[in-house]
C-alpha cells in the first residue's frame, strides 16, 4: 500500500472527492502546529492566536476503532512474485507500544543487528557468508502495539534457505547471550550520535 496510493487511485481522485475529504478532516481541532527557530514564545504565542485563533473547529467524524491481529500460535509465512531478480527476507515479530519499557531495548536491539558495518547481521551475511548486499532492522513501536523488522537483500542466486537459517541463528545468539560492553556503547554512541545530527533538520 503506497503512502499515497496506486496511480490509478491518484488519477481517479477528482476534485470533488478531494475537496470532500479536506471538509471532512482538515480543522484547526484536528492539527498540530510546529514553530522552530529562535523566537520570543510570548509573542509567538499572540501571533499565533491572531492568525488561527478565528477560525472555527469542525465536527470531527468518529475514528475507526484499532483492529488487532489474533494471538499466533506459530510463524505465519509468505511469499510475494517481485518484477526485481534479486529475493529480498522480512521476518517480522508483534512487539510492543511506544514508551513501554521494552521500546528502547528494541531500539538498542536494531542497532546491534544492523546498523553500520561493524553490526551483527552485516558482518555475518554481507561480509562473512557472502550472501547479501544488504541489512536492516528497526523497531516499529507506535500508538498501538508495533512490531520489529529484520531485512535482507540477498545477491543474485544465492540461497534463500541458507540467508534464513543465519538471521534466526543470530537471532537466537542475541536472545541467549548477553552484549558485550563494545557493542553496547557502539549502540549507545549511534543513537546519540542520530539524535544530533536529526537536528540539524526542520523536521526532527
């Protein structure tokens, strides 16, 4: 699912349909307003409420309640047709929501696994075994329980089963053994080091 659709679903939005769904959701009671940069926060504050303070909320429609996944009992497994030559793994876990005490030792987590070349998953598939070009891993905490992402872009014609068997080999080192020290400070220093360089954007 696209953030912004299929083509034939932007193409086919008229302006009526458009114009429909901003009446519907666009109001002041349904926005956040971000003021970056150096500025005195009194007068910012009265600028603000001059310029959006007239204009009226909106009757807001209900919101869709959340829809969960039933508790797995065992893994659920697909496999998707792709246009590209080159198979691509994503194992995926239910974990948790935002804030909870397990978010950020899953931030440490994705981390260890693979981020930089000097992280678990990297070493073993890219520059051991030879059998991919690519890793990744996040944590994908949220409002609502999130889940946490492994990737993996393999080479051409290399053995998928092979590239499975060494993510959960390392998965189940990670769970069975403790971090050592090194690790747990290169983590400790990304993060930091993420966190400063985000700020130099608007955005973060």
């Amino acid at each position: 699912h696209p953030v912004i659709g299929l083509e034939e679903h932007v193409r086919g939005a008229s302006a009526e349909v458009i114009k429909r769904y901003y009446d519907k959701w666009y109001h002041p009671n349904n926005a956040s307003l971000v003021v970056v940069g150096g500025f005195d926060p009194d007068a910012a504050l009265a600028k603000i409420k001059t310029l959006f303070g007239p204009i009226p909320k909106g009757e807001l429609p209900p919101r869709k309640k959340p829809t969960f996944y039933p508790e797995r009992k065992e893994p659920a497994r697909r496999e998707f047709e792709s246009k590209f030559d080159v198979p691509r793994l994503m194992v995926g876990f239910n974990t948790v929501q935002v804030g909870s005490p397990e978010d950020p030792v899953l931030d440490i987590v994705q981390d260890i696994l693979a981020t930089g070349k000097t992280s678990r998953l990297y070493r073993k598939l890219v520059e051991d075994e030879r059998i991919a070009s690519e890793v990744g891993a996040a944590n994908y905490a949220g409002r609502y329980p999130g889940w946490f992402g492994v990737n993996v872009e393999l080479l051409q014609g290399k053995d998928r089963k092979k590239a499975e068997e060494l993510v959960f080999a390392e998965l189940e080192k990670l769970a069975a053994e403790p971090v050592t020290d090194a690790e747990l400070a290169r983590a400790r220093r990304k993060i930091l080091a993420g966190f400063i360089f985000s700020r130099e954007s608007v955005h973060s």
